[in-house]
C-alpha cells in the first residue's frame, strides 16, 4: 500500500489525551495527517487535531498530538485520515474505541 500506519496508541491524563501513531509512505512527499476525537455513536464535525508531516520515500515518521480533554464515562472514536498536498485523501484509519 501506498501508506501504512501501526503503532497507534491513545493515553488519556488530566491534562487530555495523547496520541501516538507511526506511519510511512511507499512515496515521499508532504502529507497532512488530521484526527477526529468524538463520542460513540455521534460524529466528527472537524478534525480535533491536525499535523503535517514530510516523509521521505520508504521512510518512517513518528507523530504525537495532543487532543483536548475527555469526560469521565464517555466512550469516544479516534479516526485518523491522511491527506497528500494536494488534500487529496489517501488513507482513511478504522475507528478506535
């Protein structure tokens, strides 16, 4: 595949929520990586967060956002979709729990 992602872990604190996801791509270029954090059963109006990241063919990036903070007894999706230069989608996450 043209990109490819593992590692994806979600944390949550006081302060919010921590994601950490490593991703490649078969090509380099400057890609756009945006995450939508939203409780179960609604859905995302906006990305909560959003980073660019420049990747050099083959090679690996590590990414690290930080989402804003969670209630207490609420279950939450994490999506995560990858954008080209262009905002050209390119790979779409399945969903987290």
């Amino acid at each position: 595949p043209p990109f490819s992602y593992q590692g994806v872990r979600a944390t949550s604190d006081a302060n919010g929520v921590s994601v950490d996801v490593d991703l490649s791509a078969r090509e380099g270029g400057t890609f756009h990586v945006q995450f939508y954090l939203y409780p179960f059963g609604g859905r995302p109006a906006a990305p909560t967060a959003d980073r660019t990241l420049a990747l050099q063919s083959g090679a690996r990036g590590a990414l690290r956002l930080k989402l804003p903070e969670i209630s207490d007894g609420t279950l939450y999706k994490l999506s995560m979709a990858i954008f080209d230069d262009n905002w050209t989608m390119r790979k779409c996450s399945p969903t987290y729990a």
